[in-house]
C-alpha cells in the first residue's frame, strides 16, 4: 500500500486515519485486498483511527449497541496496532457518545443528540480537525474535544439552514 509505503520512508508524523469503508447508505466503498492493507499496513501506523459503529464492527466482527460495547470494540482495535481510536457513535440510538482509547487511557465524550442537520462528510471533517489540532502540538483529547466541538457548530448551522 503506497500510503503505508510513504509514512513509513519519511519523517511525517503518524496519521489519522478515517475510514471509509461504507456509505451511509450501508454500501461497501473498500475491496477485501483493501480492507487487509488497512489492517495490515496502515492502521499500525495510525496515531489515531477514527471508525463509525459499522466500520468498527467490520474491523472487528464485534457487534456494537452499547458503550461498554464501543469500549470493547476500541480496544480491540488499539490492539491490531493503532496508536489510539476514536469510535465514533453516530450510528447507535440515543446520546451521542463517541469513545477514545488513546493507549489503554478512555475518555468518553458525550453530547445531545442534534437531528434534522445531517452534515454528509462529518466524519471525515472530524478527522481532519483533529490532525489540525494535532499539528497545533493540542493533546489528543484536547484535539478530539475542540474537532467534536467544531463539527457540532456545524451540523446546528446546517439545521438552521433547513
């Protein structure tokens, strides 16, 4: 995997990497030779790993309802390698709760739910947030709660919009 390749040749700090392996709509976006590259090669170069419920649930075969699940889940895939995971809980009904397990310590974050201001990329703005609070020098919690925070402000502009 030439991503892979490249982080590992150069001085570039450890990724984050999001990703997107299904559509909203529940349609596979990644191949199986591209799933196993992800696992394989990329995701233990990660500084951090950003799936949803569904991605994680294909990473793992677990199947993810609850937080306990999600903590679990986000330990499982700290193990295969990645420096840390936020898995987000988008998916899942009631409060909004994503789950960071940055090497072994769990911070949960927890927001009320905001409906009717669907923001399609939120996910992958999330992520790219965070790397920016990283490349600020920001902690990795620091930079998940300010990123979480900018997309919130995000979704309640578009609602408003609607």
């Amino acid at each position: 995997m030439e991503v892979a390749r490249i982080f590992r040749e150069t001085d570039l700090p450890r990724p984050v990497v999001d990703p997107v392996m299904l559509s909203s709509f529940g349609q596979r976006l990644m191949e199986e030779s591209a799933l196993e590259a992800l696992i394989g090669e990329l995701l233990p170069l990660a500084r951090l790993i950003t799936p949803n419920v569904p991605e994680a649930e294909t990473l793992t075969g677990l199947t993810i309802t609850s937080e306990t699940d999600m903590r679990r889940a986000a330990t499982v895939i700290r193990e295969m390698g990645a420096g840390a995971v936020l898995l987000k809980g988008g998916h899942l009904s009631g409060e909004a709760i994503d789950v960071l397990d940055n090497q072994g310590k769990v911070t949960v974050f927890r927001e009320e739910r905001v409906t009717g201001g669907e923001l399609h990329g939120s996910g992958c703005i999330l992520s790219a947030a965070i790397a920016a609070g990283l490349g600020k020098g920001m902690t990795l919690e620091d930079s998940v709660g300010a990123a979480k925070t900018f997309v919130l402000k995000a979704i309640k502009e578009v609602r408003k919009e609607r």
